[in-house]
C-alpha cells in the first residue's frame, strides 16, 4: 500500500456551539508525523507531541488520540467556550503537512421575556435571540416537549459581519402551566442548542353569591328595618338593641339587632332560643 506523505485533514471546518459548551476538532495525519500544534485566534494554546506529554497554556484547551493504539487522530477541545475563542482554529503538523484552518462560531440563543406568571386564556409572546451563528440557524419551538406549528412564530435573520443574528417571536394562548423551549438548528450539529423557560398560568375563579349575600340586596330606595329602643311593654326591659322578655314559653330569650354596612350581606340565624339577624 502506497501512503502518501504531507496530507492531514481537520473536520469539522466550521462548528458552531453554544457559549459555555465545548467545543471539539479532529486532525487525521497519514504518515508518521512527531509535532502538532493547534492555535486559536492566532494563540498557540496547545502542542501535542506523537510520543509524549501534552503541553498547553491553560485547562480550557486539551487534546487526546482518537484511541491509544491510533495516534494518526488527535482530537482537540475547548472547554466551556466563549466569544473570546470564536474565530479561526489552526491545526498545523511539522514537517511537509503543512497547516488547516476551521471556523469557530459561539453562537447564544436566549429567551429573552424569562420566565412568567399570566392568567389563564391570557395571550403571551416569547422572543427568541440567537446570536453569532453562522450560517443562520433554523428556529423552531417546542411546548412542553411537543413541536409548536409554524404559523404560531416568525423568524428573521440579520448578517452580523460573519455570522447571522435573528429573533423568532412565538404568540399563543396560555391555557396551563408549560415549558417553553426555542431551539436553533444547523445541518453541522448533532443536536439543536437551545433555551427554555416556565410559564406559570393562574386560574381565574368567580365568587358565586350565597342566599343570605342575596337575601340582603334590596330594591332601590327600600330602607332597613329600624329598632324601636324606646318602646316597652308591660314585664318588658328595654335599652337601645337589647330586647328582653319574660314570656312563659321562652328562657330570657333575647334579640340582638347588629348593623353593618348596607351592602354587606343580610341572614337570619336561630340557635336554640336565641335569634340573630345580622345585616
């Protein structure tokens, strides 16, 4: 088998991850190479020797081999990644290999409203904020894990220097408690990235009136009823709401008479031998 000297490859040559994720690239070496050097943003961050111990400038950066018997791969990676290491990622092999070149993207996608409190049968709007991918994503929508139809939202995309920003406005109406998730989607990735939020629905509940609130509603200009403390009756005590009698066939039996507000409720109430009338 002939191999040919010099060529290596690097894939992916463009990824794009979500800020805080790691970011992953590989380099395929056909013959036997002895230096590879990754740099990103035109910093050497990483020196990977075919035989011996990995050197690099910080632990955001590692590499490994592909497997422990295969060191023809080296994958190399970049942990919790941000905008700081978006741009080029440089893989170069000493000898005649030469260097590749791939494109880093740290895109975001946020929610931007959070999340929310509204009443049922409320209608709600979420704004979805991808920014710094390249090309620009497909935005999509998911409601407590089920796809969102697409008449529900609206998507535009602006050029941003190299990469793509957009905004995808989703509306319904709330009718219970969900989970809301926007995804962004290229052909690149594995998997969408995503953001999701709570939105919390409060049932509204109407108050019914009981018999005695509708006992109290009077027509238009009718009065209530007023006691008469002045007026006493043989074997009769009397002050001012304390009405006393000594018939026979009650037991210091007393009527109270107590006032309210007139649009509080009105009910009559008898315990035993005692009679309420609350207004």
């Amino acid at each position: 088998m002939i191999v040919l000297m010099g060529q290596f490859q690097v894939e992916p040559l463009e990824s794009t991850v979500l800020k805080g994720s790691d970011a992953r690239f590989s380099a395929t070496v056909q013959g036997m190479w002895e230096v590879m050097t990754w740099n990103v943003r035109g910093f050497l961050v990483l020196t990977v020797p075919r035989i011996g111990n990995i050197s690099s400038s910080s632990e955001q950066f590692s590499a490994s081999f592909c497997s422990a018997e295969d060191t023809s791969c080296v994958v190399f990676t970049i942990h919790a990644a941000s905008r700081m290491e978006a741009g080029p990622v440089i893989c170069t092999v000493q000898g005649d290999y030469g260097s590749k070149s791939a494109q880093l993207h740290v895109g975001t996608v946020q929610i931007k409203e959070g999340d929310r409190k509204v009443t049922q049968d409320e209608e709600v709007d979420f704004n979805c904020l991808t920014s710094a991918w390249f090309p620009s994503p497909v935005v999509t929508w998911n409601l407590n894990g089920g796809a969102v139809d697409s008449s529900l939202y609206n998507s535009t995309h602006v050029a941003h220097g190299d990469s793509f920003n957009s905004s995808s406005v989703l509306k319904f109406k709330a009718v219970k408690n969900s989970t809301v998730e926007c995804l962004a989607m290229l052909q690149t990735l594995t998997k969408p990235l995503s953001s999701s939020v709570h939105l919390v629905v409060v049932r509204i509940i109407k108050r019914l009136r009981t018999q005695s609130q509708l006992s109290g509603l009077r027509p238009p200009g009718q009065k209530q009823g007023q006691v008469n403390a002045g007026y006493v009756t043989d074997g009769q005590k009397s002050k001012a709401g304390d009405y006393t009698t000594n018939h026979p066939n009650f037991l210091q039996t007393r009527l109270l008479f107590i006032s309210s507000s007139s649009s509080s409720s009105s009910a009559v109430t008898v315990t035993s031998n005692v009679i309420f009338v609350i207004a």
